[in-house]
C-alpha cells in the first residue's frame, strides 16, 4: 500500500462526495499509479502547506495536487511532468 497526501480543492480535482468517499482526478490518477505498480492507494488529506514536507519527511509516499514547482521544492523532491495547468487572469470592466 502506498499512502498518497493529496490536498481538498475547488472542482473536480480533489472533494468528498456525498457519501463521505474521497473523490476526483487527481484520486483517480493516484490509484491507477499505484495499481500500474501492483499496490493499492491509502490518502491522507493534507493543508496545501504540508504535501511536499509529508512526503519529504516519510509520511506519505508521494504527494500531488495543489503543488507549483519552484525551485526550493524542486531541489528537495522529484517532480513529475504536470498533469493540469491553471492560468490566473485579472478581468476589469
């Protein structure tokens, strides 16, 4: 078993559904990870702070969702392709 930090989001990345179950791409990406590895997922639902510091100090596997890559994360971890991108646009009328 792999534990996996993920942190909650906005959309479809990372929620709890109605039922309570942990749901969303980035769920669904974790699990297929680990299944191509022949393991199965456990998450555990971190602050946006902590993913790369649980995952860093052993606590998780590995971490994804709600990370940016700069250049102090990524001299502490390997970080993979990016699997979404998310522009900011300012809108003034």
């Amino acid at each position: 078993t792999l534990t996996v930090g993920v942190c909650l989001q906005e959309g479809d990345f990372c929620y709890y559904d109605e039922n309570g179950e942990l749901r969303g791409v980035e769920v669904d990406i974790a699990i297929e990870v680990c299944a191509y590895l022949g393991l199965k997922c456990e998450f555990m639902v971190l602050d946006q702070d902590d993913l790369i510091n649980a995952a860093w100090g052993g606590t998780v596997h590995f971490s994804m969702g709600c990370i940016s890559v700069t250049v102090p994360d990524a001299e502490k971890c390997i970080m993979s392709d990016p699997y979404a991108e998310c522009h900011q646009t300012i809108f003034i009328d």
